[in-house]
C-alpha cells in the first residue's frame, strides 16, 4: 500500500467529512499509544469505515468484499486506502476472515473491523458475532470501541446517495484482552462480546 495515495485519499475524505457532513471527533486523545490496535465500529451505513479511517490518527486496514472493488470510484477509493478484498467464499468463511485479519495484526497493522457483520438495517445495533471477542483474545490486541452517530441518517441501507447530516465519531476506552485471561474460553467471549456491545450502545440522552 502506497503511503502517499493513501495520505492523499485521506486528506480529501476529510475535507468531505468535516465540510459536508461536520465531522466532530471524541475521545481520540484516549487511544492507546501502542501499535496496533483493532478498532471495532458499529455498522449503520457505508459511510462508517471512512468515517473512522479519517477518525484515527493513523493508518487502519480494513477488509472488504473484492465485488466492492469493482464499483467505479468506490472501488479506487478503497483500494488507495489500502482495503484488502476478501473473496466470495472467504466472506463465507469466518476462519478465511479470522486469518486475514491476523495476518495484518501480525505484521502490526492497526485494522478497522465491523462485529455486527453487517450494515444495521433500521439504526439500532444488532447483534454482534463471535469472531470479534475470538479475534481480540487469539491476537492479544487492545480492541478500541468505536461509536458512529449519525452515518446511518447520512446514508442509511435504502439510501443511494449520502445526506448532508453530522457524523459523530468517537472513540471508547480500549478492551484489553489481559482482562479476560482468568476465565475460561467460552465465558472470557461471552464476556468481551458483551463488554463490547454495552461500548458500541450510544449514548444515554442527556438529562436521563
């Protein structure tokens, strides 16, 4: 993946963001400062890795569907921000997913996942797959909850072009895998899995 193209994909997804949808960003000072981290995002829209891609103060793979890199611009856009195009038969497979995705932590690259496995169809998070808490626990890699508010109203799944709505991205404080180690396998993913969806709730309203 070129640096440069991706350094130049990011800087015009950003202006686009901060300019047409009012990107505001939370937390981000709390992010861990070692390398690299899986950032597991709630799903509401195809707005949402972008949206976090321009978020993180860094470089993020992510995996997508190689279909994807056949729809023109979409498919350059992801392809400059390094998307790594996953087969047919390995979207079917969480095992071919599950090693792809080590692969790119082993070589200590930070990765954007989506545990819900697929866009929300109404705006409230479904629920989230196993393969999330398996990751996180077989790599060892502080998994960073992250909350998109707002992408869904922006470009929901019956939508074919984005509206001018605010997009909220904010970071929650990191899941360390240590803190899981003292449970058996079974229960230590059915504890991160639930860790990780009370994280990727939104926000209580104010005043409640």
């Amino acid at each position: 993946m070129s640096t440069f193209f991706y350094r130049l994909a990011w800087l015009v997804l950003a202006l686009y963001f901060r300019v047409y949808h009012r990107l505001s960003l939370v937390g981000r000072e709390g992010l861990p400062a070692t390398r690299p981290l899986i950032l597991a995002a709630n799903h509401g829209s195809y707005l949402d890795p972008p949206a976090v891609g321009v978020a993180f103060p860094g470089v993020v793979r992510g995996l997508a569907w190689d279909g994807l890199f056949r729809v023109p611009l979409l498919g350059g856009i992801i392809r400059l921000l390094g998307a790594v195009p996953v087969s047919q038969e390995d979207r079917r497979s969480a095992a071919g997913v599950l090693r792809l995705t080590l692969h790119l932590l082993e070589r200590g690259e930070s990765v954007m996942i989506f545990p819900e496995g697929r866009r929300t169809p109404d705006g409230t998070l479904q629920p989230l797959e196993g393969g999330a808490a398996l990751l996180a626990l077989k790599s060892g890699v502080p998994v960073v909850p992250v909350r998109v508010d707002g992408a869904f109203e922006a470009l929901p799944t019956s939508g074919r072009f984005p509206r001018p709505r605010k997009i909220r991205v904010t970071f929650r404080e990191a899941l360390l895998p240590e803190d899981f180690a003292g449970l058996p396998d079974r229960e230590a993913r059915r504890a991160f899995l639930e860790r990780l969806r009370q994280a990727l709730l939104p926000d209580p309203p104010q005043g409640s």
